[in-house]
C-alpha cells in the first residue's frame, strides 16, 4: 500500500464530503444527470488544490485558482461552442456564462420543486457543487479549521429542505452527515499522527500512526450522535395524521386518489393533503401564454344552503364539437390547443377543462351541459386519460364589461337567491358597491373589497368548512376563509346586486415545467366565481387574496385615476405564472390545527395552547406515571405473599434512594443499607423507626426459614419514601420526576448494548481488512515451487 | 489435678437427637451473663469475648495470636470459669511429648491392669499456651483431636469431652526455637483473634481492680457445661437461607481469585464461617443468619487461612483488610424475580 500524505488524505476526504454534500439536491431536482459533472467539478477543485500546494504555490491563491477553475469548467459545459478550443474564456463566453446563469436564477424563482434541470440550473448546482468543494477544501486542508467546514457541508441539504414544500425525506440528511464525520475522523487521526511515530504492525502498513482506536471512539460517538440526530425528531410528537388518526383533510379511504364526487368537500381536503399529489399535466403549443385555470365542475345553483350543480340533462355527445360559450359574442377569438394528461392519481367523471372549450378530442362517452360547457361521463372515469382540448383565449377588456348590456333572459335563473338572504349579507353587498353605477363596477368593487386591504380578509385553510347561509355570515364577521368561501359569497352578493353568477370548481394554473408543460397539483385545488356580462359571456373573477392566486384577472381590474393598481400584494408576480401557490400556507396552517376543527364559533386559540400544554405536561409526567403504574403492579403482583411483598417494598425504597440521589451499593447488606439511607436523608426518628420495619421486613422474606406477614408494610413504604424523596434537592426531584431512576438505568443498558453492537461491526470491519490484506499478501507472493522429483 | 476421668460422660448425641426445650431467648440471656461475667475479668474487650463465646457455641477452636501479657491465657481460663467447666493448660515446650497431649496407659500393680492416664486434652476448655514452641509430632497431636474430639491410645478411643474448645496461643514475635504452624495446621482453628493492648482507661481500671488480688478470685460461675452444650445443639438449628450460604461460598471463592492473595480460603473455611454465623446469630436471639453475620465473621474466620502476595504485603495490605475489600464488592445474592 502505497503511503499517502496527511494532506492528500484530507484533501481526498474533504472532496469525498464535499461531493456527499450535493446529494440532496438529488431530491429538488428532477433529473439526476448533473452528478457526473458535479462530481467533475468537485475533483477539479481538490486536484487543483492539491497539485498547487504540492508545488509550494502561496496558500492565498490556491482558493482563487480554484474559483478560476470551477469557472471554466461551467463554461466548457454550457458555452464550449463560443469558447476558443473549447475551453479559452471569449468575450461571448463570459456573455453567455451571465445569461445562462441568469436563466438559472429565473428558473430556479419560477419553479416550485422538484424543478427540472436546463443548462441555467445545471450551471448553479455544479457551480455550487464547486463551490461547496472550494470552501471545505479551503477550510480543512489549508486553515485546519474542520468544524467550521459543516456549514459548507450542510449548504446544499439547506437548500434542498428549504425547496421542497412537502419536507425532505430524513435520509438525504445522512450523506452529508456522514461525510463530515469522516472528515472529522481523519483530521484527528492525522493531528494525532503529528505527534510521532508507532511501531504497530498495522501503522507501518498503512504508514499512519496507530491511530485505530481514536478511530474507533470517533466512529462510535458520530454514529449515535447520528442515530440520533436522525431518530430524534422522528420520535418527537407532532400532531399529524399518523398521529391522530386521518385529519379531516386526509381523505380518508382514498389514499393517494384524488376523488371529486362532491366537488366541494373534495377541494377542501385537498387543499389539506399533506402530500401535494400530482393531478395532471397540461402543455400546448403556445408555451407560456398557455396558462389557464382548469373547471371541472360548475355550481349553478345557489339552494340557501349551499352551491350545487343543476340538474341538467346531458344529451349531447363532445364528439361533434361543443357550442359557442353562452353570451360571447360571436367573433374571432385566438385558440389555444391544449394536451392534457390526467395522472392515475386523480379520479373523477369530470373532465378538467379550459374555459370555454370548442372542441374535445378524447376516447369514451364524454357529453357536454351547453351553459356551462362542463362534461362529463356516465360511468367513466378521467383518471389516467390523455386528451386534446381546443379553448378560446377570451380576453374581454374593461370597456367592453363596462358597456354590456342588461343579460339576457337565457340566464334568469342564474339570478335565483332564497328568499331571506342573511341582512350582514345584503348590507355589506349594497355598502361595498355604493358608489358604482354599473354592474361591472360593482363586480369589480366587490373583488377588490375582497382581495385588498379594506375588506381585511384572511386566506385560512382551516376554516370551517361549507358555505350555508350560517356560514356566509360567519365569514364576513371572521373574515376568514379559503377559496371556496371567497367564491361563493362574491357570486351571492353578484346575484343579489343584479349580476348574473355561479361558482366555478377546479384548479389554478399551476406550475410551469418548462417546455410548455404545466403541473397541476392537489394543492392548486380552487374555486372562483363567473360573473355574466352580455357579450362577454361568464367572465373569470378572483376575490381570493392574492397571496393565493396571483393577481386578479386584468378584465376585472378598474383602472382609477388615483391607485393604480388595487393590488398592493403580490405586484411581482407575472400574469400567467402564479408563482406563489396553494400550498406554502396550508401547510403552515396545518401543523397546529388539527385540533380547532368543527363548531360554528369562530376557532379560538385557547383550546389549542391549552391542549399543546396538556400535551407537553403528559409528555414530561409519562415516565413517572410509567413508574409509578410499575410500583402498583409490582404490589399487586405480590399479591398476599409475604416475601414477595417485602421485596416489592424494597424495590420502592431502592428506586426512592436513587431518585434522591442516594448511592445504592449492592454489596451491602439490607441492615447497613437501612442505616446508610437514614443518614444519608437525614431521617427522623419515626421515619428510622419506619425504616428498621421495612429492613426487619426483607431480612424476615430474604433470609428466615419463612416470611411472616409483615403490617402496613405498604403504608410505611410510602411513609419513608416520601421522607427521602423530601430529602433531596429540588434538580433531583425534578430530575427524578422526568426520567425516574428505573428508565434511566434502561437507557444505560440500551446505550450499552449500543456501543457494543458498534464495537461489533468496527471489530468485524477490522477483521474483514486484515483478511483481504492477508490474501492479497499471499496473492503477490510466488506461489511455491512443485519439488523437484 | 484432674478428678478421675469418665469416658463417655459426655457422650455427643446422634442425629436423632431431642430438640432441646431451650429457646434462643435462653441462649441471649446466657450469652449476655457469661459475656458480662467475662467481661470483669477482661477489661474493654467485649467484641473478643463475644468472639470466643461464638467459637463455643459453634463447636470450634480459636487461635490467638498476640503479644505476651495481654491477657491470652486469663480469656481462655475466665471463660472456663464463667461456665463452670473443666479447664487444663498445656504450657507447649520443645520437649513436649504427644503423649503429655493425649495422654498414656500405664501399668497398674494393684489392678494388674493396664490403666488410661488421660493427658491435657481432656476437659472442656484446652488451653494451648506457646503452642508455636512444640515439636510439629506434638502440635499435630494436639491438632488430630480437635478435629476428631476423641483420643485413642493402645486401640482404645477415648471421647472428648462437650463441650470442647481448644484455646492456643502463639506468639509471633519471638522466632528462635519456634515451630510456627504451617497454613493447613491454621485452617483448623476456626477464628485467630488478637487481643491488643487494652485501652488506657480499661489499663488503669485494671490496675484498680486486679492490682493485689488474683483476677479471676472473684469470677463465679453463671451456667454449666452441660447448659452450654444444650446451646451449643440449638445454635446447629439456627436457619440458613440460601441467599446466605451462596453469599458465604461467593466471599470464600473471591478470595481464591483475589490478585492479592497467594492462598485463598479452603471449603472448611467456608465451613467455618456458616457455622460461625449460626452461633453469632444465636447469641443475638435470632433464628436465622443475616449477611451481616456473615460479614462480621469473614475477617476473623478468614483471616488467619489467607495468605496475601508480596505485593500486597508491601502494599501493608493485610488479610484482614483484604477481606474488607472483598466485603464492598461482592453484590448480596438478590431473589429471583
């Protein structure tokens, strides 16, 4: 075995890390083909920085000759064709290297994870797998600084767990943990090795001192600290389903499924899905313009209870093209041909659509209600089905809204509200809209009350479920709500001032992917409401907070002549990309609601902390509660037996001495035990008293020809192990209430049983090497001689 | 001199012997007067007075082993006379002969018959003083009958009388003209005792009180030998748990694997110390042995059988305090749960 340098073993370990490091992107990223030329870029790194020290240039510029490295190395990948001989720096080559990288930032701001890798993020992770490499490097093998290299380390891991919404899986924690144990362990072999050097056989083979135990603590210390910064946080409590039982957003019974047979409840419970599962994916050939929300379902009918779908026949096939949408003005719309596949995961007999598809193209039974353009199946199912869509773009501008004329009579019905509408309702309605004339203004009145900052709304996915009349009022007192809540009472209040309206069930746009390609998932579950302008048929309105939803469609936005824009939230995020979606907040919301469910009063945060409290406090009192159950079963074990009896009572009387603190030696006799423990507590006379009982008890069980029964030995138990325990300082009762003498000697046992498996393997591991050793020794040598006959 | 001798006076019953209709509370009350009566005698030795009490009791023989004048011989003799018993002194020389020990036929002219003439050995309490000083043929004499409590001369076996102790003496730091006993002979005693110097207060109350007149003059006698044997079958009754005798043979073995010793304990030993317990439990009034009996016995039984390496002893490590050391480590036997 050849001998190799401490610094060549650091600067091999360190980029070993370095590269160990960047496997959680793994995790964001949807393609995995970049670790070859990560891997590259982390051996350039390390062999820069070993062949420039090995050659004695200035330690300063080391890190700058790998910088200059890294560098190169992108541009060979991403700007070889501007570069002179592939490689030499032009000035297109620098152009092209600040473009691409600006690509990478756009997509990497666009995209929710797992993003997609073109050459932009390609250059970011191999650029940052570079760069991780130069820090550790930097940090270990010239300044020796290794503890300081687990922030490098942990770089990519942070990135990756902060970019995914649904919380990275706890393994990808491990390859960077242990890349930097292992750097860990070969400094310290090698500051150790500083110090001389050893005779052992196997120092001298591997021209290391015999740094083997050292080795061995290391191991043995990082592999608990490990297990258990693994286990720990697994093991801790959180109110979650796995918990608790399927919350209400669990879908039950549905597993992974998405299922839309009540399209309300459904949108709720999969706002609340806390896996965003996938839904479909829709591309076309408009690339990013293409962006739309998708219906599955429309409610036409307000009942005073609650938004449903009318009963509509169906008679029509797809097969021959759909119906001009009702109230458009016939004209010369763009069209856009969508491809939509539906993933196995959702199910419905739905068909996800644009708004307002002309044509369908799609296997199986598929028939149209003509008002709303919704189709759907008899008996059949989307789930996993391909189709083309062709959708008009209807884009109708704020003259054209403004100027509509009073709606037809085809859509009367869409006026229909219940008699008595909540006075909160009608009131705030009339309020709201005071100043506008017109029935756009109106509309557009009502959406800015509920989007901006006079209304004071609150996006809450927690909030109670449903849309009734009780609970339409309760949301404008609370002004909390999600989507659904949003929806339905703008379209009530739309038909209570006049303005023909329904509410539309289905998905925001979603997130683009690149390639035309959009992501729908559980989480851009949405609703919205469509308000009817004649010649402008059912226009898309948005009064969920823009947090949510990105800006409000452009058609329904008054321009003033003060504020130019009622949307002072989300002025960043580009029209047809929704950058922010569903999900971030839900989540949030999620953790800790799970206790404030149901009720038509307003969710109170008392319960909640009071019910973290209880939780906390059961937490902490579990392991003396255990002890104490454990003591009772023990008495009741005893059952009438005297002996049995006694020793229960000197199992108490040991576990109070040791909770107190008092030293239990078990080469003592019960006699000198007692005397030991009465000093030692300090004891009174009636409790020393107490005391020679329960001794005279257990040398009665222990060592007589036979137990008599003892009296009130359980009592007088209890007498002095409350004396003792009154004996000892406030930390060790506390001490003794959180982790109760009998846990804790397990948890020595278990950390002793640890150790020793670790010692196992490490033994087994040594081994495993002297053998292989071994054989190739006797591999190297002549194999002997046949003797000569 | 001795009254005319008896054999089979006390003849040591068989094992379907009569429980006595004595209870342990006689045996406490017993112990404390002779203990007390002793106690007058010997000054501010109460735990050695105990210790030789137990030794009677539990049918064995003490070896002391100290400096002249401390009172060896005055313990042996007043513990004789507080139980009205026989005692004899045999006062070992190199000239001793085993015959002197045992005892011989001689021929007698009227009778025409040959006639046993019972040597020192025979009464209650023996005392062997300078034990050290005789022939091993004469020491081993000594030796063969306390462990067979009978004597026989020309084919005829004389029993020893009950109860019978053997108290010998040995000074250690004499060497000339010595024949210290070698380790198997040790093993015999059940309990080597020291006396040591008595207190300044106990020596001055001794001057007070033994200053003119002889010290056991006053001394009468609180109970018989035959009491005493009674006692002696009713401490053979005491219980002995298991956890006891196990606890017993782990201290006993310790000291076999102990680094510090070159000679560990033999199985009489362990022997020795159960039956100790059992009398030193008895005096207490209780029916059963305690490891505190058993540690409050271990350094005296053991003690005088353990032979500590060199490093120990230049570590002034003695037996006794080996013993200590085994007593902190060995766990007490715990029930089965």
């Amino acid at each position: 075995m050849s001998s190799l340098s401490a610094h060549g073993r650091l600067t091999i370990v360190a980029a070993l890390a370095a590269w160990l490091s960047v496997l959680p992107l793994f995790a964001i990223t949807q393609t995995d083909d970049w670790i070859v030329p990560a891997a590259i870029a982390v051996a350039l790194v390390s062999g820069t920085g070993y062949v420039l020290r090995k050659l004695g240039v200035p330690s300063l510029l080391v890190p700058v000759a790998q910088l200059a490295v890294i560098v190169l190395w992108l541009g060979v990948l991403v700007a070889n064709d501007v570069a002179l001989l592939g490689f030499i720096p032009t000035t297109d080559w620098a152009t092209r290297l600040v473009d691409v990288f600006q690509e990478g930032l756009d997509v990497t701001s666009t995209f929710v994870a797992p993003i997609p890798v073109p050459r932009g993020v390609l250059m970011l992770v191999i650029g940052g797998a570079g760069v991780v490499a130069l820090l550790v490097d930097t940090l270990v093998v010239w300044l020796r600084r290794v503890p300081l290299a687990g922030v490098p380390l942990a770089a990519c891991y942070t990135v990756a767990a902060t970019a995914m919404t649904t919380g990275l899986d706890w393994w990808w924690f491990l390859p960077p943990a242990a890349g930097f144990l292992a750097l860990l362990v070969s400094e310290g072999r090698t500051r150790v090795a500083a110090w001389g050097r050893s005779a052992s056989p196997s120092a001298r083979r591997s021209g290391i001192p015999e740094t083997d135990s050292l080795a061995r603590n290391g191991r043995r210390v990082g592999a608990v600290a490990l297990a258990v910064a693994v286990a720990v946080p697994g093991l801790a409590p959180v109110l979650t389903e796995g918990v608790l039982g399927p919350g209400r957003g669990g879908g039950g019974g549905g597993g992974q499924t998405i299922r839309t047979d009540n399209p309300i409840i459904d949108l709720q419970r999969n706002l609340q899905r806390r896996e965003n599962v996938e839904v479909l994916r829709y591309s076309s050939s408009a690339d990013t313009e293409a962006a739309t929300y998708i219906r599955i379902v429309t409610l036409d009918v307000f009942d005073g209870e609650e938004w449903k779908t009318s009963d509509r026949p169906v008679p029509d096939s797809v097969d021959s093209g759909l119906p001009w949408p009702q109230g458009l003005d016939q004209a010369d719309w763009p069209v856009i041909d969508y491809d939509i596949n539906v993933s196995p995961d959702f199910s419905s007999s739905w068909l996800p659509l644009p708004y307002p598809a002309q044509r369908i193209d799609v296997e199986g039974d598929w028939r149209y209600h003509a008002p709303t353009l919704d189709v759907v199946a008899d008996g059949d199912d989307v789930r996993a089905r391909s189709y083309n869509v062709q959708s008009l773009v209807v884009e109708p501008t704020v003259e054209a809204l403004r100027n509509a004329g009073p709606p037809s009579d085809d859509v009367d019905a869409m006026l229909e509200l219940p008699e008595e509408l909540p006075s909160e309702v009608t009131d705030l309605a009339d309020d709201v809209t005071g100043d506008a004339t017109d029935d756009f203004s109106k509309a557009a009145a009502l959406q800015q009350w509920f989007r901006g900052p006079q209304g004071g709304f609150e996006y809450d996915i927690e909030s109670t479920s449903g849309h009734t009349a009780n609970a339409l009022v309760d949301f404008l007192n609370d002004r909390r709500g999600y989507c659904e809540q949003f929806a339905a009472t703008m379209a009530i209040m739309a038909r209570y001032l006049g303005i023909p309206a329904r509410v539309a069930v289905g998905f925001t746009a979603g997130d683009y992917q690149g390639n035309g390609t959009y992501l729908v998932r559980a989480h851009d579950s949405h609703a919205w409401p469509e308000l009817y302008f004649e010649g402008s048929g059912w226009v898309r309105f948005e009064p969920t907070p823009a947090a949510i939803t990105g800006r409000a469609p452009d058609w329904t936005v008054v321009p003033t002549q003060n504020a130019p824009v009622p949307d002072p939230t989300d002025p960043n995020a580009p029209t047809s990309q929704p950058t922010s979606t569903a999900p971030s907040i839900p989540r949030d919301d999620e953790l800790g609601g799970g206790a404030a469910s149901g009720g038509q009063q307003p969710p109170s945060q008392w319960p909640l902390i009071l019910l973290g409290a209880l939780a906390l406090a059961a937490f902490f009192a579990t392991p003396s509660v255990a002890a104490r159950i454990g003591r009772r079963l023990r008495w009741r074990q005893a059952g009438d037996h005297p002996g049995a009896l006694a020793e229960a009572a000197w199992a108490d009387l040991r576990e109070a001495a040791r909770d107190a603190g008092h030293s239990w030696d078990p080469a003592a006799t019960p006699r000198s035990t007692g005397r030991r423990l009465a000093t030692a507590a300090s004891l009174g006379d009636d409790d020393r008293q107490l005391l020679d009982h329960l001794v005279g008890a257990v040398e009665q069980a222990r060592y007589a020809r036979q137990a008599e029964p003892v009296e009130a030995l359980h009592d007088d138990t209890e007498l002095v192990r409350r004396s003792i325990a009154r004996s000892a300082s406030i930390g060790r009762r506390i001490k003794a209430f959180l982790l109760p003498t009998q846990y804790r000697d397990s948890a020595v046992e278990a950390n002793r049983r640890l150790v020793e498996g670790f010692d196992w393997i490490d033994a087994t591991g040594e081994r495993l090497r002297d053998s292989v050793a071994a054989s190739s020794l006797r591999r190297r040598l002549p194999a002997p001689r046949p003797p000569a006959e | 001199m001795p009254e005319p001798f008896n054999p089979g006076h006390h003849q040591p019953q068989g094992p379907g012997e009569v429980v006595p209709e004595l209870a342990l509370g006689d045996l406490a009350d017993t112990a404390a007067r002779v203990q007390a009566a002793i106690g007058s005698v010997i000054e501010g030795k109460p735990e050695v007075i105990k210790l030789a009490f137990t030794v009677l009791l539990a049918e064995g023989h003490i070896l002391i082993e100290d400096v002249p004048g401390v009172g060896k011989t005055m313990l042996a003799k007043s513990v004789a006379r507080a139980i009205d018993c026989t005692v004899r002194r045999i006062q070992f020389t190199p000239d001793l002969m085993p015959s002197d020990v045992t005892g011989v036929s001689v021929f007698n002219q009227s009778t025409r018959e040959f006639e046993f003439k019972p040597g020192g050995v025979f009464a209650n309490i023996v005392v062997g003083d300078e034990i050290n000083r005789a022939s091993p043929k004469t020491q081993s004499a000594l030796l063969e009958c306390m462990e067979e409590r009978q004597v026989t001369v020309d084919g005829t076996t004389y029993q020893l009388e009950a109860p019978f102790m053997v108290v010998a003496t040995q000074n250690p730091i004499e060497m000339e003209g010595t024949y210290p006993l070698p380790e198997a002979q040790r093993d015999r005693f059940m309990m080597r005792l020291s006396m040591g110097y008595p207190s300044q207060q106990a020596e001055i109350e001794m001057i007070d009180t033994h200053g003119s007149t002889s010290a056991l003059d006053p001394l009468e006698p609180v109970t018989d030998a035959a009491h005493v044997h009674k006692l002696v079958r009713l401490v053979r009754g005491v219980y002995v748990a298991d956890a006891i005798k196990e606890y017993a043979v782990a201290l006993t073995s310790a000291t076999r694997t102990s680094p510090d010793l070159r000679l560990g304990a033999s199985p009489r030993a362990t022997l020795h110390l159960i039956r100790a317990a059992k009398a030193w439990a008895g005096l207490e009034g209780r029916e059963y042995v305690l490891p505190d009996d058993i540690q409050a016995l271990a350094a005296p039984v053991l003690g005088h059988r353990l032979l500590p390496t060199a490093e120990a002893q230049i570590g002034r490590r003695d037996a006794g305090s080996i013993v200590a050391d085994l007593i902190q480590r060995i766990p007490q036997p715990e029930p089965a749960r």
